[in-house]
C-alpha cells in the first residue's frame, strides 16, 4: 500500500512511500536529488514573471502617453475650433 510523504521546508516536495524500506529510502533520495532541478525550474518561471511585469509596465507607460497626447491634441482641436468663444 502506497502512502504519500511530504518533505517539508520553505516548500512541499511529495513522493510516495510503500512497504519496501530500501525503495522508501530510494524515492526520498531521488525527491531530494531532484530539489536543485525544482529550484531552477521556479527561478525560471519568476525570471519570466519579471520579463512580463517589465513588458507590462512600459505597456503602461506608453499607454498613459498616447493618451496624455490624444488628449491634448482634443484639447488643441476644440480649442481651434471654438477659439474665444470657450471663454464666455
């Protein structure tokens, strides 16, 4: 019978136990090799966040400019249409 083994730290690694100790150990083993592999994995998924939330906030940048501008240029437009008669 099969029953689950969390090794536990600053995150949960899994593995299954079962009757055999010499496979128990063996599992536990191959758990803990693979931890660096894990590890590395997570830092490329987060350095990947951070390229995103990068891209994301020029995104934004360049967003709030094209709209400060349109703006602007609305402000320019009715202006130049309406001239003094805006002032009352």
């Amino acid at each position: 019978m099969l029953r689950n083994l969390s090794i536990k730290g600053a995150v949960s690694h899994n593995t299954t136990v079962g009757s055999d100790p010499v496979g128990n150990i063996a599992r536990i083993n191959n758990t803990l090799d693979n931890m660096p592999n894990e590890l590395e994995m997570a830092q490329n998924r987060l350095a990947g966040v951070e390229k995103q939330m990068e891209t994301a906030k020029i995104e934004v940048q360049v967003n709030m400019s094209c709209i400060f501008f349109v703006k602007k240029k609305k402000m320019v437009w009715i202006f130049y249409e309406y001239g003094d008669n805006m002032r009352g």
